[in-house]
C-alpha cells in the first residue's frame, strides 16, 4: 500500500500540470471552434493527429529505454545512460528538421496545407524541440521531481495559450480598432497558422526552461550502450508508432475515406471538437502514465509478494478513478458540452464511446508491466499491431456507413482487443494476479449508475437543478461502495500528498 500511495502522489503533482494544462488547452476549443469554419478545424485536427505520430517516430522509445537502462543490473551510471540517450535524439531531430525542410513542398500538400509551407515548417521545428526534450522531462520524472516538471510544463501551455489568445482575438480587434499598432506583423489572412506559431514560440521557450538539465554532467556518447538501448526500444517504437495510430489512424484516413474532401474535413472539425471532451479522462490516464513508469522500474528491485501487491493495487485504484471520471463527465455532458460551439453538437454521441475506449487503452498499459520488466517489449510490438490492423479495418468498413462514429467504434474494438490479449499472454508469462473479479464489479456498478443517472434520471423529466443534484448523489454512491468494499481510510490516503505539500 505504501508503493501505491507514492504512485498516487506523484500521479497528483503531474496531474496538477496535466489537469491544469489541459484544461486550459480545452479552453481553447471553444475559441477556435466558434473563430474558425469547421473545414479550417479539421486541418488543424489533421496536422495535430501527423504530429502527434511524428514525435512518436522521433522518440523512438528512448524514455522508457532510459528508465530502464538507468535502473539496470550492468549500467551502473544513470548519467551516462542520459548523455548517450540525449546525444541520440540531439542527432535524429536535427536530421528530421533537415528532411522536412528539403522535401517542404510535398509534404505540405501531403498534409492539406496546400499553399501553406510555413505551417509544415513550423510544426516540424515544433516536433524536433519537442521530442528532443521529451529526455529531459523523462530524467525529472527518473530523479523524482514533479514539481520541477509541473512548474516547466505550466509555464509552456501558459505561454502557448497566451499567445493563442493575443494571435487569434487580440490581434484583430487591434486591426479593426487601431491598425497601426498590429499591421506591421500581424496578418489575417494566416488565419490557423497562428495556432501553429503559438506552438512553436512556446515550445522554442520550454527549450530555455529545460537548460539546466542539460548541463552539470559530461556529454559522452557510449555507442555499447546505445545499441542496447534501441534493442530495448525498438519494439516500443514499434509499439508507439501503432498505439498513436490507433489515436490518430482514424483522423488521417477519413478524408481518404469520405469522398468529398470539403465535407471530410467538416466531419473531421466535428469528431475532433467532440473527441475533446474526453480529454479529461486522458489528463488522468497522461498523469499516471508519467508516474507509473518510474514506479514499476523502482518496485521491480523489491522483493516479489511486495511488487506484485502494489502492481494489483495500482491497476485497481486505476480502473475505479478512470470509471468514476468516466461516469462525472456523462453525467454533466449537458453542461460540459458547451465547451464546444453548439454547430459542432451534433457528433457528442461519439464522447461515451471513445471515453470508453481511452479506459480500456488505460488498461492496456497498466497491464504492459509484465513485458517492460522481463525485457521482452516485442510483446507490445504485437499487440499494438494487433489493435492498429483491428482500427483499420473497422475504419474502412465502418466510416462509408456511419461516418465519423466508425471511428469511435474502431478505437473501442482496437484497444478493447490489445487489453483482452495482453491480459491474457501475461498470464502465462508473468502472472501478477490482477483482482479481475473485483475490477468487473466496479465495472457493473458504474454500467448500473451510468444507466440509472443518464437513462433514469431523464425519465423522472426533473429540472436541470434537481436531476444534477441525484447524478451527484449517484457519484457519491460509487465511491461510497468503493471505500467500503476496500476497507480504506481516505484520510490515511491522503496524508503523505498533504504533507509534502506543505514542506513545499
């Protein structure tokens, strides 16, 4: 219980960065859903998901292989593990920003910016900055210190939001009100390439932030040491580059999958404004994916019994945390959906569908624990192809028949099946013992108060102040359930999270 407490409270301090970063990047949303036509949203929804697969490719799985290797029998240097990881991705980034930049044209027609090459050089210049730095923050979770890397990550989405605001609503109320001030630099017609200026501003300053991890060490490159490493990692960037296109597939097949490219791109604004919505339960699934790492490699020097406990627990306090996000955002969706313009409305019956589907990915990693620490990550090479062959094909078949709620239900099928497998090959390989019994009850009890709060409720036809009212009481019950079912104290949770706090 103690290793989940720790786990608890580092997944809270980087989730005070996630929750308020991405809350505040959800601001965003409804800015540029109510500024920009949905067709001009679905370029951005478009660019975003190629990034996103991008900065996988980039990372090529060094973070994890650092954690390992910097925790590893033989390699008793962490800093040396740092430096030559550092150095590698130093190298592949400044490659990748060379590349782009000389083959700029086809790439910009290749990614709908026809016209447009400044925003394929300027999210490029973002995905080298970033992915070189993704070390740097890897090495703060690796020493411990949430709090440095909250600081830096708030300061980056502040500045990025910032700039959001100034670009996009600032900047042409100056033009219309006094020119002068704003004409010198500020051009309307660049219109979403502020988005992508605002990113790349913010990402160049989170480089200055993260200076002094990179310094106070030798610089030294061990090309021994290095081949290890992309041994280790191979299968992970393997296993990265299906598991971001599982999240991302869907949006960079649908224009090729709807015939009018004007209207593909209209969905496509609609399905990504609503598949915002569920960001709240992926802030929670990014904070504990930044704990968790570090965790596992700690715990697995303990002794067994005491591991594989705090494995089953942090599964366990994982599902129910995930199902009771899971049930607060379907029962205040009538109020949460406003933080989208009401013409993109119509696709909020994808929310429920790929908030499910983001759980059972949640899952998926937790389980991933068995190949991580018996150094046989091609596991999650399969898998993750696996869950990418099942997203393709229901996308294909799917998409020219429902639109865009193919896509939910590809990502549902997809993950739904790299959690079923990965449970069940981990089993044989490395048995841990998950409660499974006990985590498909909880899941019984959110299906029942889902059914009751959204289907119920609405049948009482009760006010809007009434009905939240019993949703609430409905939240209450199932962590009510919970900690009665577990025999824990909420007060003795908390505890350790409160006192570090307070020494801060």
């Amino acid at each position: 219980m103690a290793g989940v407490k720790s786990l608890m409270k580092d997944t809270a301090i980087y989730g005070l960065s996630s929750i308020v970063g991405r809350f505040l990047n959800w601001m965003l949303v409804p800015l540029y859903t109510n500024v920009f036509a949905a067709q001009d949203y679905g370029v951005v929804t478009f660019v975003y998901s190629v990034v996103a697969l991008a900065m996988v490719i980039l990372t090529y799985g060094m973070e994890t292989g650092f954690f390992r290797f910097a925790n590893h029998e033989r390699w008793k240097d962490p800093m040396e593990v740092y430096s030559t990881c550092l150095i590698s991705l130093a190298v592949s980034s400044a490659l990748f920003m060379v590349l782009v930049a000389v083959f700029v044209g086809p790439v910009t027609v290749w990614m709908e910016c026809d016209g447009h090459p400044s925003y394929v050089l300027m999210m490029a210049a973002c995905v080298a900055l970033d992915a070189f730095l993704a070390l740097p923050f890897g090495y703060l979770r690796y020493a411990r210190r949430p709090f440095r890397f909250a600081i830096v990550r708030l300061v980056n989405i502040g500045l990025n939001i910032g700039l959001n605001l100034f670009f996009i609503l600032l900047c042409p109320w100056l033009m219309e009100k006094a020119p002068s001030t704003v004409d010198w630099f500020y051009r309307p017609e660049f219109g979403i390439g502020y988005i992508f200026l605002a990113n790349l501003i913010a990402s160049a300053v989170n480089l200055l932030m993260m200076i002094p991890e990179l310094r106070g060490f030798r610089w030294r490159f061990n090309p021994v040491l290095w081949r290890e490493i992309l041994a280790y990692s191979a299968p992970l960037l393997v296993l990265g580059i299906a598991g971001i296109m599982n999240q991302t597939i869907d949006k960079i097949l649908y224009p090729h999958l709807v015939p009018d490219s004007a209207r593909a791109m209209y969905e496509l604004g609609i399905y990504g404004a609503n598949y915002k919505i569920a960001v709240i339960l992926l802030v929670f699934l990014q904070a504990f994916r930044f704990a968790y790492e570090p965790f596992i490699f700690s715990r697995n020097k303990e002794d067994g019994a005491g591991k594989m406990q705090a494995y089953r627990d942090a599964m366990k306090y994982f599902v129910v945390f995930a199902l009771f996000i899971f049930l607060g955002v379907m029962f205040y969706l009538d109020i949460i959906r406003y933080f989208i313009s009401p013409a993109y409305f119509s696709g909020l019956a994808v929310v429920p569908v790929v908030m499910l589907a983001e759980l059972f990915f949640g899952i998926f990693f937790n389980l991933s624990v068995w190949y991580k620490l018996i150094d046989r990550t091609v596991w999650g090479m399969w898998f993750s192809l696996l869950g990418l062959a099942v997203t393709i094909v229901l996308n294909v078949v799917l998409v020219p028949v429902i639109g865009y709620m193919g896509c939910a239900v590809g990502a549902l099928c997809s993950y739904g099946t790299m959690m079923v497998a990965s449970y069940f090959v981990g089993l044989r390989k490395y048995p841990i013992g998950y409660p499974v019994g006990r985590i498909l009850a909880y899941f019984g009890l959110a299906a029942l108060l889902y059914a009751a709060g959204v289907y119920g409720v609405g049948a009482l036809g009760a006010g809007d102040i009434v009905a939240g009212l019993l949703r609430a009481v409905l939240l209450v019950v199932f962590v009510l359930v919970f900690v009665r079912r577990e025999g824990i104290s909420l007060k003795a949770l908390a505890g350790p999270l409160a006192s570090k706090l307070r020494r801060r």
